[in-house]
C-alpha cells in the first residue's frame, strides 16, 4: 500500500544513483533531509537527479515552473541509509511552507546556482535552518554547466566569505552538473558522510508528529504526514489532532515508503487514520500522544535577533505584533520583552509571546519570528515554559527563566511541585504538566526522596516538596492563631472557612488531604468541622464570664427557652450574645433542639436518663405516657423526643417510642 505519490517508491534501478534495491528496512538507519536555497537554483532538480521523483505534485507548479508546496522524496545511500528528503519552495511568497519543511529534519542540501550565486532568499534561507538550530548540511552550486572555471571560483569563494564565521563555516561545498552523473554520485557519497553522527532520538518522551500534509486515499481514507519530533507510535494506538481535538486510531503506518508496525523520533511518518476525515486536518495541527498535550496562547522564551535586520526594521520594540511559526504552524501573536522596552539586532533576551491563537509547544521547541508587515524575518528562539502566567518586564523572573534553561528533568520535577497550586501533587499530574512520559516521572521522584516526600490519600499517591509543605503548615497555622486571637469564644475555625483564607481556588478533598498531613507536626487539632491550635483554649474576660453563668442558670431554672427569649433577658450586645452562645453550644454547656428551643445539657441529661430508665422497664411508651412522666408541655416534649430520636437514644414507632439500644450505661449525650 502507498500514500500517495510523495510516498509512492520509485523504481531504484531507472534513475536514483543512491538507491539500492535489497536493502532491508528494518536493519537501516532512516534519516530526514531538506533543501533549501533561492527560487530556481534548481532545488527540485537536485532532489530528481538523486531520487528521480519529481517532487513538484501540483498542476500549478507544473505550469509556473517553480515549487509552490512542500515536496517529497527517498534514496538508499550506498552505506545503506534510508534518506527522506523535503524539497521546500524557493520564493519568499512561500516562506511559511518552508519553513514547515525544514522542521524536524537533521540536515540540509543548500542549493546555490553558479550562474547566480548569493541572492536574499539564500540570506534567508540560512538565517531561518540557523536560527532553527539544523547546522549540518551540503552546500550544493548547481548549475555548473551554465558558467565558466572563473566564473564558479568567484562564486564559491563568495559562499565561502558569506558563511564564515557562522556555524556553517566549515560545510562542505560541491559542485554538481547534471549531465555529470560523477557530480551526483560524489554528492550521494558526502550526503552518507554526513549522516553518520549518531542520532540521540527522543523515543523515550510522549508521540508528537507536526502534520505537514493531509489528504484523503480511496481505499484507505485519510492519511497525515510528518516528521516526528518525539517519541514512538505504534500501529493501533491512539493519536489526538491537536488544535482539533479529534482522537484517532492508527490503522497503519509507513515511513520512507514501506510499511512500518512503528515510527520514532527523526523519522518521516505518514499515517492512515480511523475516523477522521481529511477536511478536518491541516498543516499546523500535530499528531500526539492522547491528552499529553495542552495547548498554549501564551509562551516564555528565549529570543535571539539576526545580526542584520531589514532597513525598516532597525530595532525590535516590545510589543510589536508578530508572525509566529513552530513545527508546521504559523500563528500571530505579540512579543513582550522582559527585560528591555527594544532589542538591537544581535541580541538575545527573556521574552512572552501572546498568541491569537493556541498551538502545540513544549520546552525546547524552536520557533522563528517574521514581522507582521512587511514581512521579514527577524530572529527566532527556543522555548522555556509552555504554559507561564502572565508577566511584566522584570529582570528578576528573566533571571529566573534564563537559569531554567537546559534544566534536567529532575529539576523541571521540583519546580513544577514548586509552582503547584496546591503543594499535594499527583505523579499524573507531574507528567501532564510537564509533557513528560509517567514513568520517566515516577523514576525520577524516586531519586529525589531526600527533596521530595510523599502519602497516600484516596487510593493515590501524592508527592510534595518537604520544604513547602512546612511552608505551608506554618502557614496554616498562623491563619488557625489568627482567628483564636480574633474570635477568642470559638473552639476553633470552620474547615470550609479555612480553605477559603488559605486558597479559595482550591479543592476541599485535596485541602482535607493537607491539612491532615500538616495537622500534627504544625500543633493543630481537628475535631469535626473544626480546626484549633491544640493549646488555645477559649478565654473570656470578667464581663463575659458573669454573662456565661447568668446564662447557664437561666437556662437551668427555666428548662426550655428560645434564642430570641435569651437574648431579650440579657443586656448584651446582639454580635457579643451569639459570640457566647456559639461557643456554649459548641462546649456542649446548652443544646438546641427542633423548633428552636435551647436547653441547659444537666436538663437534657436529667430527661435522658429518666426517658432510658422508663423505656428499659416498659419497652415502649406513648407521648402521653412519656409527657405525664416529664411533666412536660407537647411544645417543649416534641421537640426533645425529636431531639433524641436525632441523636439516637430513641426511636419512633407511630405515637409511641423504644430505645435504639439497650442501655449498658450511660449515653453521655449531654456531655458529662
């Protein structure tokens, strides 16, 4: 089965002098190329000479004679590399389309035409690979046959000047004419030279494959190219399409035009997906690990301008609207310095870049900036958070980004339990934020134990920093003191009341969780609802203390009295009244039964113990019966049955009531 004529293999033995029929897939090394270089300095010829695929597939390119889009091509070098070639366009119309081409690949044929030599797309052509970070590459000066000796010495020479003092000062330069098939032989050889570094592919981190191409194959339905940026997929998993937000099953896969049961990082990939339709896919969305990924308008990151801006544009201000491009993905934003109001060119600095609309990065992607209009392109960069908040200029959080550059993944771990909302996280948690496989995660917060302490709650595990979570208990705690020294008559404060004071934001399960955890070593006590420093202790002044007992024997003398009757009896002030009666309520000194009635807890015990000793002769008993034994009025009786009932000393049988439990003591429902 073959994806279309980009994936299409061609006969090795017609005309690609690099392609070997017996190789075998699955003991080679595959590898993805691009070109690059001005408009009609024979780019897509190169490709056609090496592979013999014509890589321009369109109609209109045909008819115009120049590459419009991206174009793809395979050769089998003679050591036995599977080679994947991206031909890009060559005119500054179709910038955006190369620079998708250029993303992901691990080197480049630069094509300089002899008859022309440096012209600005070659400028730029170099800017854009250098700025993305692809520093190995071929300069190729094509069309060789078109000028004399002199002429391509001149030319060589002038490339030569151009690059020094660039990374790609020391790139071989070849000539090539094709009516020389030595010339394309020789460049197939420097291409296997160039190919043998060893690869330090990202298999170990979640799939993430930008789409280059989308497109529908009877048969087989919607298929997407690209080149993998991390990880692996594996036919019959799952993918996401992501801004989309459609999930997918991988049906098949190829790569360099066979068939594959997999696809790693470096490789070209094309993907037959389960239901999705190819309308719905487009180049800049990407292929990635289900729910890995989240997507972000806004980004940290480090910047850095090219040497020689465009006369317009002598200097970049903050602020400036921008053209932003990462993988295959063109998006407007805004650049926000953080640490200057301007950039001169050449320099490089901490920036925020606000998009218009979300993409798919992750630490470490490199990015490209153009300006807005006219276009040009300025500088580019790498990304350090994904996901920040919203900053102002301040040299402080530059500092601090600048030396979260290049962290380990230990020390992403610990700042992103750092940076946590809640100091409790989940290695799930961890994982998602910081866009990184589980258990390379959990591996890593096994070698922080001295760092990194952990408990399990709920039938999870959750990890904290031992340092912050002191932290935090402290913190606590003093929000606990603080309400005792200003509500001196409460036993303590709410729970819900707490969360709210600590952080509103968060969860009352996960704020349970922690305050749990701290409750001992901060000197907390949780009884109930409530939260007390284990050493407080209600004080009341003399005043309020005369107020307590002349309560206390109100209450006593008069059994059954509503909160209001109290009040009036008092000469206190309403907000001081409800103060005392809370915390006598909660002291367990009164009690409040159903319809508001209050009563002092040695009436409630007295009630108790003769309705448990009634009900332990007779069994049951009628609400007259229990009424002529309290000497009690219906008003105040009903609701201290109901009030039992509640608290489960007795239970209700129509008119009558029984004991729930036989008595083998005494209940202390009142307290003592």
């Amino acid at each position: 089965m073959s994806y279309g004529r980009s994936l299409s293999p061609s006969d090795p033995s017609r005309t690609s002098p690099g392609n070997h029929e017996d190789a075998v897939m699955e003991s080679i090394t595959m590898f993805t190329i691009g070109t690059a270089g001005h408009i009609d300095h024979g780019k897509t010829t190169l490709c056609k000479l090496l592979t013999g695929v014509d890589t321009d597939r369109l109609v209109e390119e045909k008819e115009r004679g120049i590459s419009i889009d991206l174009g793809f091509a395979n050769l089998v070098t003679p050591q036995g590399k599977v080679v994947g070639i991206v031909d890009v366009p060559g005119h500054e119309r179709f910038i955006r389309n190369m620079v998708a081409g250029v993303s992901g690949i691990e080197a480049f044929l630069f094509t300089i035409a002899a008859d022309e030599g440096i012209m600005p797309q070659t400028r730029e052509h170099f800017d854009i690979l250098r700025i993305l970070g692809v520093s190995r590459g071929i300069v190729v000066l094509t069309k060789c046959d078109l000028v004399d000796r002199d002429w391509i010495d001149m030319v060589r020479g002038d490339v030569v000047d151009y690059l020094k003092g660039t990374p790609f000062a020391s790139l071989p330069i070849l000539e090539v004419d094709q009516d020389r098939p030595d010339s394309i032989r020789a460049l197939v050889a420097q291409i296997d030279r160039m190919l043998t570094f060893e690869r330090v592919s990202d298999t170990a981190s979640l799939f993430r494959m930008p789409i280059d191409r989308a497109f529908s194959l009877k048969g087989h339905g919607t298929v997407v190219t690209g080149t993998v940026l991390s990880g692996r997929l594996t036919v019959g998993e799952q993918v996401e399409i992501l801004p989309a937000g459609l999930r997918s099953r991988v049906r098949s896969i190829q790569s360099y035009h066979h068939p594959e049961q997999s696809v790693i990082a470096g490789q070209r990939g094309a993907l037959n997906l389960a239901d999705v339709e190819a309308a719905q896919v487009e180049r800049g969305h990407t292929a990635a690990t289900p729910g890995a990924f989240s997507l972000s308008s806004m980004l940290d990151a480090r910047l850095t301008l090219l040497s020689k801006l465009p006369a317009p544009f002598p200097k970049l201000k903050s602020a400036s609207r921008i053209r932003f491009y990462v993988g295959t993905t063109e998006v407007i934003g805004r650049l926000h310095l953080l640490e200057t109001q301007e950039m001169d060119p050449g320099a490089d600095q901490m920036v925020q870049i606000r998009l218009e609309r979300p993409v798919v990065v992750n630490r470490q992607d490199r990015f490209l900036i153009r300006t807005f209009s006219p276009v040009f392109t300025v500088g580019g960069g790498v990304v350090l958070e994904p996901h920040p908040p919203k900053r102002r200029r301040d040299p402080t959080v530059a500092r601090q980004l600048a030396q979260s550059e290049g962290s380990r993944p230990a020390d992403l771990i610990v700042s992103c339990l750092r940076r946590a909302q809640m100091p409790l996280v989940t290695a799930a948690e961890v994982a998602q934020t910081l866009v990184l496989r589980i258990d390379t995660v959990e591996a890593e917060l096994k070698g922080l134990s001295s760092t990194i302490g952990s408990v399990d709650r709920r039938k999870r595990r959750y990890y904290f920093l031992k340092d912050r979570l002191s932290r935090e208990g402290q913190r606590i705690r003093e929000l606990v003191v603080k309400h005792h020294h200003e509500q001196p008559l409460t036993l303590g404060i709410d729970r819900a009341s707490l969360q709210v004071l600590f952080d509103p934001r968060c969860e009352s399960e996960a704020f349970a969780d922690l305050l749990s955890l701290i409750a001992a070593e901060c000197g907390l006590v949780i009884e109930g609802s409530l939260v007390r420093d284990s050493h407080f202790a209600p004080s009341l002044d003399p005043e309020t203390e005369i107020q307590f007992a002349n309560i206390e024997r109100q209450l006593i003398n008069d059994g059954f009295v509503t909160a209001t009757e109290l009040f009036g009896s008092t000469r206190m002030r309403r907000n001081a009244f409800d103060k005392l009666l809370g915390l006598m309520l909660a002291q367990k000194v009164i009690f409040k039964l159903p319809s508001n009635l209050l009563a002092h807890r040695r009436t409630i015990f007295d009630y108790e113990r003769q309705i448990v000793e009634f009900l332990t002769i007779r069994d049951k008993a009628s609400v007259g019966e229990i009424k002529e034994l309290l000497n009690l009025t219906r008003k105040s009786l009903i609701p201290l049955l109901e009030f039992f009932d509640e608290k489960g000393v007795t239970v209700r049988a129509g008119n009558e009531r029984r004991l729930r439990h036989r008595p083998t003591g005494p209940s202390g429902l009142s307290g003592g």
